[in-house]
C-alpha cells in the first residue's frame, strides 16, 4: 500500500508517493519522459516488501507537482537540486537513487555532482552524459533523436504531446501499458501546464547552455557510487552504446536486457526487481 504526499522543497511543491517502513533505507524513484509516479508502479511495492521506504515523485512540471513555465526552470542542475534537497527534506542524509530516461539524467548529475546524496546508483535506459555526447556523434542514435529538435520549436509540441506520448509509450509486452494505463497518463498530460513542463525539460536542455546533463566541456564526470546500469536493447530512442558509462564510473556493472524496449521496467518488471533488490540490498 502506497500513500500520496506533497512536500515543497527548491522553490517548487513536489507530489510523491511513499510505501515501505519509514525506518527502512531511502530508495527514491525518478521517471522520465512522458511518465509521472507511476511509472514504477511495478517496483514500488516490491521494493517496499523487500523492507526499503520507497518515495517516488513527480518531477517538477508532471502530473501533480508544481509546474513552471518558463524554460529556464528546468536546467537540469535545478532538477538534480529538487532531489537532493528532496531527500534532505525526507530526513535522510542520503539515499539510492534509481532513475529511468530523464529521471536517470538527473540520477547521473546527482552522482556526479552531489555525490553525499547517493548512496547507491541505478539508471535505467538513460546514458551518462559522457556516453551522450559521445554518442551524438553517431549517425543513427541522430536520427533517433528527432524529436529533441521539434521540442524546440513554440506551441507545437504541447499541441502534440498526447499523440506523441500514446505513440512513444510502446512496449515490447503487449501489456506492457494497457487501456487503464493510457487513461492515467492522459489525465497527467492534460493537468494545467503539464505539457509546457514537460516539453521545456528539452528546450532547457538545448538552450541553457547544457547538453545531456552537463556542460559542453566538463571538468568531471566520474561517479564513485556503485552503479548498476539496466538497459532494454530494443530502446527505439537510444543506441546501445549509449549504455556504456564505464571510463566514467568507477565501481559499475551492465546488464542488457535483449527482449525489452526503453520501457525496460514495464518489459521485465520481475527481472528488473530482482536486479534492483538485490544489488540495493549488497553491502558496499
């Protein structure tokens, strides 16, 4: 059983969920794009069982959490701050952090820049930004990233966000979003400003003088949490080799997942479970 919260931290009111014993050690869950909470709706009570407090919000601009509209208030050096002051606020001077497409970006900047705050690491389908820039200069993960450029553009993409987010929400289980899924997740799409919240996590990205979480010519970006990286190879969004953090992380293990897409915890839920149980529950 979960409950549902609000708690305003960095300037702006975070909705969260939470489930688990409130003495257990902190996971928090960060989801990407175009999702809110409940995209770990199959690992929040697992996790819970497993005896961790599990706290997974909605980034600012989703779904219920207080939604900015001006691009600027989504660079994502404000986004790694929401979660760390996040979990100051849930009274912990550090936690797991597990973080999925935009969510594992800001996983990857807190690591990298907040290291206290991060216990353990987790990314799901979301490169180092190491691996992005290095990445983006392949032809194809180009082309696969086209719609970051048409997020650029005024007005259109929030007028597309429902279209796009029913076509991008595709699994590699045929129930991987049922009907039910898809009515919730436009509920969250058409909250007041959520589409504008949304798309500007993009426009941030290109504008603001960052580019895959970190700046263009970095002066660090080594990650000493241990980290495990799970990747669905089927991710339409992302080439594989995005997957590949090692220069930059010094205690890291990959696991690729050959039958899952980039909805990787939807695809395998009990497999990634069970990664995630298990190495959140190693000793470091």
């Amino acid at each position: 059983m979960w409950t549902e919260h609000e708690i305003r931290v960095n300037g702006v009111r975070l909705h969260y969920v939470e489930a688990g014993p409130a003495a257990g050690p902190l996971v928090v869950l960060l989801h990407g794009f175009p999702e809110y909470w409940r995209a770990w709706e199959h690992q929040i009570g697992p996790l819970a069982r497993a005896g961790f407090r599990v706290v997974a919000p909605d980034m600012r601009g989703y779904n219920l959490s207080e939604k900015p509209q001006d691009i600027e208030a989504y660079r994502v050096q404000t986004l790694q701050e929401d979660i760390a002051k996040l979990i100051r606020a849930l009274g912990a001077g550090r936690a797991h952090v597990v973080g999925h497409d935009w969510g594992g970006i800001v996983a990857w900047q807190l690591a990298i820049r907040q290291p206290e705050a991060v216990d353990r690491l987790v990314i799901l389908n979301a490169p180092h930004p190491g691996a992005a820039r290095r990445g983006m200069k392949h032809p194809e993960q180009l082309k696969r990233s086209w719609y970051v450029y048409l997020f650029q553009l005024p007005v259109l993409p929030e007028l597309l966000l429902e279209r796009f987010g029913r076509w991008a929400l595709r699994g590699t289980r045929q129930d991987a979003f049922t009907p039910q899924d898809m009515r919730l997740y436009r509920t969250a799409w058409r909250q007041p400003g959520a589409a504008r919240g949304m798309v500007n996590y993009y426009r941030a990205l290109r504008r603001c003088g960052t580019r895959h979480g970190l700046s263009r010519q970095p002066d660090n970006e080594k990650v000493d949490s241990p980290t495990l990286v799970i990747w669905g190879q089927r991710d339409a969004a992302l080439i594989p080799e995005m997957a590949e953090a090692q220069p930059w992380v010094r205690d890291m293990r990959l696991v690729r997942l050959p039958r899952a897409s980039h909805w990787v915890m939807r695809d395998e839920p009990v497999k990634v479970n069970n990664l995630l149980i298990d190495f959140l529950q190693a000793q470091t």
